[in-house]
C-alpha cells in the first residue's frame, strides 16, 4: 500500500493521544474514526479536539473554516468492526501496557481489510510481540507521537522484526503529509530512540540523589544551564509523569537488565503518587510550594561529566546495536526532547574516551550495572568519536540502506546495512551501492574495499520482494539489468574487494558476494542460490560469474539443487570461499585481509583486475591486455619501490605512481 491508497485512518483510543493523532490525521485531510471503549470517553476526545481547533483559529494557525472541515472528518465510535472495517491505516493509542494492546489488535484482526496497515503508538514495548498476535506482522510497525501530538513534530518509526520495508515507508510518508518528521528506528529495542536516551538519563540523576551525591537543585541547575537542556531533569520528569518513566524503566530493566534498575527516589515518587504536575507534587511542590524554581548558579561539572558519559552508554548501544543512525539519534533528541544540540554531537565534543573514563571511575566505585561501559561505548572510545574522528564526508551521506565507513586508513567498507531485514537487497540498496562505489573510487586514499552485513545474522539473505518486487515483465528484467551492472561494477573498479561474509549468503546476496575478488566467511555462514524454489533463476550474474568461479558443473549444483544450506567449508572446496574462520576471530580477520591487499602495488591491481575480466570470455584479449599492462608497470615508480624493498628486505610502500 502507498500513500496515495490511503484514505481512512482509524485511531483507537480517544485519550490524550488518541484524540491528538486523530486531530493531526484529520487535519491533514484524511477520514478519521476515532474509537473507544466507552461513549463519554470518545465523546470527552471529541470535544477536546473542537476546542484545540478553535485555539489553532484564534491563533491564525489555521483559517474559521477550516475547524468544521476538520470536524466533519472525525467520527466518533466505539463499536471496533464499525470503526476499523474500511480503515486503509488503523493507528492504536491506548494504554501503553501489553496485555491491552493484544486484546486491542486481536480484536482489530477480526474486521480490519486486509491490507490494511496495522500502527502501534507505544513509547517503548515490543513491535514485534504486539505484531505477533495479528495475521500480518509485515504490515505492522511502530508509530510513535509525541505528546501532545498537534504540537510536537517528531514521530518515530519503528520496525518489528518482520516489518517489511514498504510498510516502513508508508507510514514514514503518512507522517510527512501529518506534516511531522519520522525518525526510523532499525530495530525492535526497548525505548526505541528518545526514551531510550532521556529516560536512562533521568533515572541517573534520581540515583545521584538516592545516593546523596547531589540534590534536586544541583542537578537540575547543572542539566539546565551547564548541559543547556531545556528543562531540568527533574523539571522534566515533573513534566511527563514519573509513573510513565517508571513503566518505561520497568519495561527495560526487565527486557535489558540490571543497567536499567529504577532509582530509589523514583520509585519512592511512585509509591507516593508524587508524580509531577498532574498530581500537584513531584520532585517540586506545585499545590503548597513555589513549583519549579531552579538556581542558575549550582553548575557542577561532575554531575554534568557523570549525565553526560550516561548518555554516551545510550548513544553507543543505539549506534552499536544499528537500532538508529546517528543523524536519527540526533534529530530525535532535538525535535522529542527540544535538544539544541544531538546527543551524538554532544558527546562527540565532550569526548568518547573521556565518557568511557568517567563511567569506569562510577563503576569502580557503585559496582551498578548502570555505570558499567558498553562494549560498543569502548569501540567507539577506541575509534575516538561516534562520527568519523578524521572529520571526512562519509558520515555526511545519508543512505538509508547502506553505510560507508572506514576502519583503517586505507580501507573502505560497505556495510549493508538492514540487519533487521536479514540485510535483504531493495532497489533503493542498488541505487545507493552504486553512488558508494563512487565514492570510494574517487576516494584517493581508498585502496581495497571491504564489503559487510550488519550484524552477525546474515551477509545478505537475498531480494525483499517486499519493498518492492517488479510489477511487470519489462519492470523485472531492467531490475535485473540494473543489479547486474551495479554488482558487475565491484569487478571492474581499480582496487581488490573483498567480501566478509557472516551469516546468510542467499540469492541476490550469494551473487552480490560472487562479484568480489576474495571471499572470507565465518564459521556460522550458509550460502545458496534457492531462485528455483520461487520458480525463478538468478537474476543478477548468478547464471554467468558463479561458473567462472566454481566451474560450470557446481554452478549448475548449486542453481539447480536451489539448497539454502551450503556450509561454508563446502563452499570453500568448491572455490566460491576463500577462506574460513572462526565466529570469534572473523571481523578482524576480514579486516586485516582487506588491509594487506591495501597495501598492495595500486597499479598492478588495477591492470590483474582489467585483465583477468577481459580474459574471462576471449583469452586472447586477456593476454593482450596482460603484456601491455606488464610493459606500462615497468614505467611506474611502484616498480622501482617493490625491487628497492625486495633488495633491502622491508616492507615495500607503494604511492600508485
């Protein structure tokens, strides 16, 4: 389903979100019907939505006639078939606890069309537990708004673990035309992107004061006016409600571990119903105090270096873990939080290494799991920064499939970067490996290319038909023309590529993997070409670059047979892999190996490359090619160097002149 197919949205639930999101929908122009449980509540949501309308009026945010206009596109109900039965979109937002939410879609299933999108507003449970309980986890995924959702602009947009990628931009185009702006979240994670950053971080400052190391007014003084946070960390819990930051803990001390333990003192506010401006007393006193008074003049910079390397733990799980980019993080916290600054780039000035030093002192001293460093906060302290240290341009492409990245100095890797789609190809991931390619060509610094998966699941386990599968004949074979030629391009660019193959090799991903100079797999790798499962046939060079490597016989094998099993110890007798490794040692082996062919003459490389593909079908144009080239390299300064070092028993240094 597209934008355009989308007419109808259904919101269930009329409290406080719920009848935001139906004003916002209805605002935009759709049909809204908005659903709950009893005729008083919806009514109550209704009412709320007419006069929030007549406030946008007042202001001249919106014209007179626009209010009626936008009413008579809501309709109240509370019978769930009459509400959900033509929805093209059914938004949920009823209370965030599990057991309602399956009641709720359980229900839903039942009368919903059935291409329906099915969109949970939770600020932190499971996409995929939810999606569980319907009969179409592909077309469901995570909404989240935040509130109250007429004024804030950020939504989340997260995917279940069998989210298909067209769902995904859907609704990322549903929340444009709401005229807000999505944030996608890769993985199913608890708190997704800003709770999982803001929550942790207040739950640190109420453990600061549970421990006596600093009070209400330090801290909320140092995260205000020394952090430069719009509101104070209790300020804000005040705010959004201690019993909603609780749950959301709850939910991640349970799911996460011990790191995400509430704070005695928050719990305390819990069981007192002390839970900020709602109940008239929270960390501040609203009913008898003065309410919110912050000094300006409490700044202490180590409550700010504790927050902040808090923070950086987040951030470096966030990055780490491929749950969200760091241009996603960043927009995140400044639109969800009103952040001037991302937390990406404010931890990056702070200092990587010196959040990592900080919280190894906490921990030494707590022994909390909270203060322990993530294993990713010490990659990324040893890296430096969370974006490149070196201050190059990759970090400022902005692919959506795929990311540029470079380990080492002469190393440029691909990383296909969908992990929580099996790092399956879309037609978008091919347009993007082709303008990746360029960049690493143009890239005078880039001598071998090291291409990757994301995560330790697979390398690539094929084509998401999902996202996107050729309508037609003629759509389908220039789909397959286009793949060839792009993957085709890893042949012919001038430096080595090498494959790191971890997990899955499937279809268009075994092929991808077939246009590399070396292939290098982990012990947990599997490898096939199962097309003729589907009644179909490598489209992207299988039928053609596979024989040239394992020989016409096992070509034939491995198409034919369509088996997704393959080992790679098979695969490496059959000549498809050249090396195998254990899971343990495989990510630095592969590195290492992209980096002594880095190290290689330039020149000679690119001339082997032309060569052998020119051979591959005319051997006398191979040669040809071969005794030329073998004569312009006696010209080249690499020549000289690669005699030079042999004569003096060193590494050579070759320039590529």
């Amino acid at each position: 389903m597209d934008l355009e197919d989308i007419n109808t949205v259904a919101v269930l639930g009329a409290g406080n979100m719920g009848h935001g999101i139906a004003e916002v929908a209805a605002l935009a122009g759709y049909d809204v019907a908005m659903r709950d449980i009893d005729e008083e509540i919806v009514q109550d949501g209704y009412d709320q939505i007419e006069w929030s309308l007549g406030k946008l009026a007042e202001s001249g945010q919106i014209e007179a006639a626009d209010v009626d206009e936008t009413l008579d596109r809501i309709t109240p109900l509370v019978e769930m078939s009459e509400a959900v039965s033509d929805a093209d979109v059914v938004i949920e937002a009823v209370p965030e606890r599990m057991d309602i939410k399956k009641d709720v879609y359980q229900e839903v299933e039942e009368s919903a069309p059935d291409d329906a999108i099915f969109a949970t507003n939770t600020s932190s449970l499971s996409i995929s537990e939810i999606a569980a309980v319907t009969a179409r986890p592909e077309r469901f995924c995570g909404m989240h708004f935040f509130n109250p959702p007429i004024r804030m602009p950020l939504v989340e947009v997260i995917s279940g673990e069998q989210t298909a990628e067209a769902t995904l931009d859907t609704i990322e185009a549903l929340a444009e035309d709401f005229e807000k702006t999505p944030v996608r979240v890769h993985k199913d994670e608890p708190g997704f992107i800003v709770n999982r950053v803001l929550v942790p971080l207040m739950n640190e400052a109420a453990w600061m004061l549970s421990e006596d190391e600093a009070t209400v007014e330090e801290i909320d003084s140092t995260t205000k006016y020394g952090m430069g946070q719009p509101m104070g960390a209790f300020e804000l819990g005040d705010m959004v409600g201690h019993d909603v930051s609780f749950h959301v803990l709850e939910y991640m001390h349970e799911e996460l571990g011990d790191a995400y333990e509430p704070a005695p003192a928050l719990v305390e506010t819990v069981e007192n119903e002390a839970l900020g401006r709602k109940t008239g007393k929270g960390f501040y006193d609203y009913e008898d105090g003065s309410g919110v008074e912050i000094p300006t003049d409490q700044v202490d910079e180590a409550i700010e270096d504790r927050l902040t390397a808090a923070m950086a733990n987040e951030v470096a799980r966030l990055l780490g873990g491929e749950i969200a980019t760091a241009d996603a993080i960043d927009e995140g916290l400044k639109l969800g939080g009103g952040w001037p600054e991302g937390p990406v780039k404010t931890v990056d000035e702070f200092g990587v290494e010196k959040a990592h030093t900080v919280l190894e002192e906490a921990y030494e001293e707590s022994g909390h799991e909270r203060h322990r460093p993530s294993d990713h906060l010490q990659e990324f302290a040893e890296r430096g920064a969370f974006r490149r240290a070196d201050g190059g341009d990759d970090d400022e492409v902005e692919y959506e499939t795929i990311r540029i990245e470079r380990p080492s100095d002469m190393v440029g890797q691909i990383v296909i970067d969908r992990p929580h789609r099996m790092n399956t190809i879309t037609t978008q991931m091919i347009d993007e490996l082709d303008d990746a390619i360029d960049r690493l060509v143009e890239d005078d610094d880039v001598r071998s290319v090291l291409l990757t998966g994301a995560g330790d699941r697979a390398f690539s386990a094929g084509f998401d038909a999902a996202s996107g599968a050729a309508g037609t004949g003629l759509e389908a074979a220039e789909l397959s023309r286009h793949g060839q030629q792009v993957f085709g391009r890893l042949e012919e660019i001038p430096m080595p590529v090498v494959a790191a193959i971890d997990g899955y090799a499937l279809g268009g991903g075994m092929e991808l993997a077939t246009c590399a100079d070396l292939r290098i797999a982990s012990e947990r790798s599997q490898f096939g070409q199962p097309e003729h499962n589907l009644g179909l046939i490598p489209g992207w060079g299988g039928t053609q670059r596979l024989r040239h490597i394992v020989g016409e016989g096992r070509a034939k094998e491995i198409i034919f047979t369509a088996r997704n099993d393959y080992d790679p110890e098979t695969m490496a007798d059959y000549g498809f892999v050249n090396e195998v490794v254990s899971n343990a040692e495989f990510e630095d082996r592969a590195l290492e190996l992209a980096e002594d062919l880095a190290a290689g003459p330039p020149i000679a490389m690119k001339f082997t490359k032309r060569a052998m593909l020119a051979g591959r079908d005319d051997t006398d144009a191979g040669l040809e090619l071969e005794s030329s080239s073998f004569g312009h390299l006696f010209t080249t300064d690499d020549l000289w160097e690669g005699l030079s070092a042999f004569q003096a028993d060193r590494e050579p240094e070759f320039q590529g002149e």
